[in-house]
C-alpha cells in the first residue's frame, strides 16, 4: 500500500540538490575567471617580450645602418621593422627585374650584416620572416594602361624583382648555416600598387611608391595563438 508523503518533504532535498548545483556552478565560474586570469598574464608577457624584441632589434639596425641609410636613399620604419630601399631608379631600370649595378653594390654591403643581426643568438629565436617585398606605383606604361593592366603587370614585374633580389642576396650568404636559415626564413613578396605611398592629402607619391623593402616578422603572434588555442581545449 502506497502511503502519501507531505510534498513538503521534498523541499529540504530539493533546496539542498539546488544549493549544490550553485556550489558547482560557483566553482566552475572561478575556474573559469581563473584560466581567463592566467591566460590574459600569458598574452600580456607575450605582447609585453614582443614589444621589447621590436625596440630593442630597430635599435640594433638602426645602430648598424644609420650611417649608410643617407646614401643609401633608405630608411628603417620602426613598427614594421621593415628597410625600405626608396630610390627605384638605383633599383631596377623602368619595366626591368635586372637589379641594376648600383643596387648590387648596396646590398653587397647591406644583406650580410643584416643577416648577422637577425640570425644572432640574441634574435634569432625571435624571427618568423624576413620578407623581401617589391613594391610599385599604381601606373603602367605611363598611365596609358587600365588600372587593372596596369595591376596585374605591376604584380607580374614586382614578384619578378623580388625574385631577382631574393636570389643575388642568397649568394651573398657567407655560409651553409646563412643558406639554410634563408631558405627556412627568407622569402619573395611582390605586391603591385596594393601599399602606396601617399602624402598627406590621400595623393600617390609614385616615386616612393616604388620601393623595395626587408621586412622582419616576429613570432609573437604565433605564440598568442598558441595561447589562446590552448586555453580553448
């Protein structure tokens, strides 16, 4: 025979099973908030390690080449890290991808000692690319071209330019070791009209825009990914 509990018999168990979920709710909000914690410090010693590679890596180039970047006709932007070669006619003749003499004669002096500062104990475990970036002026042919002509051989003649620069300055590596690490590191980019240089109005400086540049890349970013990646298992 079936007796009939009180239903307020129930309410202890229930509140108790209520105040237990709470508990458990409670103890996985903070584990949570925990790991938040623990990942945003990772990211922020991370950010924090990238910061202090990027200066102190422009102060090293900037210490190399500071004297030869006037005759040079170049510059070292600090938050790229990147070297711009900003003279095109010491670069390539009009429409050529032969690095020209004179540009041969910069990089002899140029590539070597740069590649000493990058692949240093102090940087080396810090660089993720080194890009050789060929850039050009949204013209072709004198402006007579569509600016989609005028795109596309533009891309055609900077990836070639790149090209040619990527393999004069692998044969100034000074040894095995150099090559191996260009070939892991070091790469061609050719990438047209796509990062003008404009002055202040918004108008192409067509001139500077035809440039050639050494850009590093760190790893910094990777290793924020790997962080987060990790913290989303």
């Amino acid at each position: 025979m079936f007796t009939r509990t009180n239903s307020e018999d129930y309410w202890p168990a229930i509140s108790d099973l209520m105040s237990g979920l709470m508990l458990v709710f409670l103890l996985i909000a903070i584990a949570y908030m925990h790991n938040v914690a623990e990942g945003q410090k990772r990211i922020k010693k991370v950010a924090v390690a990238y910061q202090e590679a990027q200066v102190s890596l422009y102060e090293s180039l900037m210490d190399e080449f500071k004297k030869d970047l006037p005759k040079w006709k170049a510059k070292i932007d600090k938050e790229t890290l990147s070297v711009q070669f900003m003279e095109p006619e010491v670069l390539f003749r009009t429409g050529s991808a032969e690095v020209t003499p004179t540009f041969k004669q910069i990089l002899n002096d140029f590539f070597p000692r740069y590649l000493e500062i990058l692949f240093s104990d102090k940087y080396s475990g810090n660089i993720d690319e080194v890009r050789i970036e060929g850039h050009t002026s949204s013209e072709w042919s004198n402006g007579h071209a569509s600016p989609e002509i005028a795109y596309f051989n533009n891309m055609r003649l900077s990836q070639d330019r790149t090209r040619a620069v990527l393999q004069y300055c692998y044969s100034l590596a000074t040894n095995v070791d150099q090559q191996s690490k260009m070939r892991k590191y070091v790469t061609a980019n050719g990438l047209s009209s796509s990062q003008l240089e404009k002055d202040n109005s918004g108008k192409e400086l067509k001139k500077l825009s035809r440039r050639v540049e050494f850009r590093t890349r760190t790893n910094a970013e990777h290793k924020i990914v790997e962080i987060i990646e990790e913290f989303n298992k």
